[in-house]
C-alpha cells in the first residue's frame, strides 16, 4: 500500500486539487477513488519528499482532463523522479529515475538521426514539456516506449550497458545528485517497469517532463496560468534512442 509518506502526500494532494478544480462529475468519480485507493508501488528512497509542483501538476492534469482519460507520468529532473497515474488518475506508482547527463530543456535539431557517440555531451538532455507517446519500432532495439519519437526519447529500464557509467547503482543510491548520465533517455529499474510503466502506456499515454531551466509558464503555460489564478484567488497550495 501506500508506505511512503510522499506517496500518502502525492494521493491525498491529487485528490484535493481535482476536488478543487473539478466539475461534479469528475469529483464524484474521484471521491469514490479517495474511498478505495489503489496501492502503488512504490520504489522512492525513504524520506525523499515528492515536490509541491509535482502535486499540484498532477491534480491539474487530472481535474482539467488534460490527458481524456489517457494515463500519464510527470518526470521531477531535479529529484529524478517518475510518478505513474492511471487514466483514472489515480497514482499507480513513483520511483527514481536517470535522465540526460547535460542540464537542459532543448532538443537538439537532427539529433534522432545521430549515433549516441556522435551526440556531443551538451546536447545529452532529457526534453521538457508535454508529450503524446506510446510504444513503437526502433532500428536497434525492437518495440520500446517513445516519449518523444521526433528526439528519439523513450522510458526503458536500465541496464549495465557501460560499466564505467554505474546505472544501476547510481538509480538505487538514496539521492537524485547522480542521477544525470544518460544520453537523453528516461530509465527506470526493470522492477518498476514491468510492474508499473509497461502495463499503464500499453496503448499510449502522455508524459509530462519539469524543466531544468524554463520556466513552468513557457514548459505548461495553462497550467501555469491555472495556478496563478487559483494563488490570486486564495487557493494557493492548499486548494531517442531506446539504448540511451
């Protein structure tokens, strides 16, 4: 069930944006949520908090049906995090994740059609904004889940790969600060994978990826402009490669 408290916070926060920002309908149908949550997995290490903005985004997504009805993630660079909602909307799992080695929110021109070796590491970034995505071909390793077909960004679980780069131990240290070694692409453990992000985008979904330098106005502009208008009028917070 829910045994991390920022699970607990990120449930319970969801539920009451979507109350607060919801017409009847929607509300009734996540009141009924609220009285049977699902469990989730839940990989985050302990005492590592999930970020208000994270929240407050997923409770947006959900009570403005941003996504119609499809499931989605929001990936937290700064924390390395992944959180994973049903189109229901309720949160079916959350963990950490490794993303782009170079700290950024732009997408190369041209660089779906490079070798990883050939991308030059300034360029080695995990995308920002809202992506329509779902599993399709690629030329190197079989059927995986784009994020973003056009930057070749997809989620796949990590692997050993080069040694040298430590993957697997850096995704299961207790903090997000080494987080940043990919060449663009999203990686989880196999666990989490199988369990949570295969099963949720099986037909599709959308991701939603926080900026490292952008702002959340020019990343998400209705849902930074939602949020302004709930703090103004007195809701604030409480209202790729597959081998990257």
């Amino acid at each position: 069930m829910y045994r991390h408290p920022a699970i607990r916070a990120v449930h319970g926060g969801v539920l009451a944006m979507a109350l607060t920002c919801a017409g009847s309908g929607v509300a009734q149908a996540h009141e009924d949520a609220g009285a049977q949550p699902a469990a989730a997995v839940d990989q985050l290490p302990q005492g590592q908090e999930v970020s208000e903005t994270v929240i407050e985004l997923a409770g947006w997504v959900v009570a403005s049906r941003d996504t119609e009805g499809y499931p989605f993630a929001i990936m937290d660079k700064a924390a390395a995090q992944i959180l994973v909602f049903g189109g229901d909307g309720r949160l079916r799992g959350a963990a950490p994740a490794l993303f782009g080695s170079a700290v950024g929110d732009h997408i190369a021109p041209g660089i779906a059609g490079l070798a990883l070796r050939e991308i030059p590491g300034r360029d080695r970034t995990t995308p920002a904004g809202r992506f329509v995505g779902g599993y399709g071909p690629s030329l190197d390793a079989g059927r995986v889940l784009w994020v973003d077909y056009d930057s070749a960004v997809s989620i796949h679980p990590t692997a050993t790969g080069v040694p040298a780069e430590r993957r697997p131990e850096r995704l299961a240290s207790p903090t997000p600060d080494d987080n940043r070694v990919t060449h663009g692409c999203i990686n989880v453990s196999p666990e989490f994978y199988e369990q949570v992000v295969r099963q949720a985008f099986e037909r599709g979904g959308v991701f939603y990826i926080l900026p490292d330098k952008e702002s959340l106005a020019k990343t998400f502009p209705e849902f930074a402009h939602s949020r302004t208008a709930a703090q103004r009028g007195g809701g604030g917070k409480d209202a790729g490669r597959a081998s990257h």
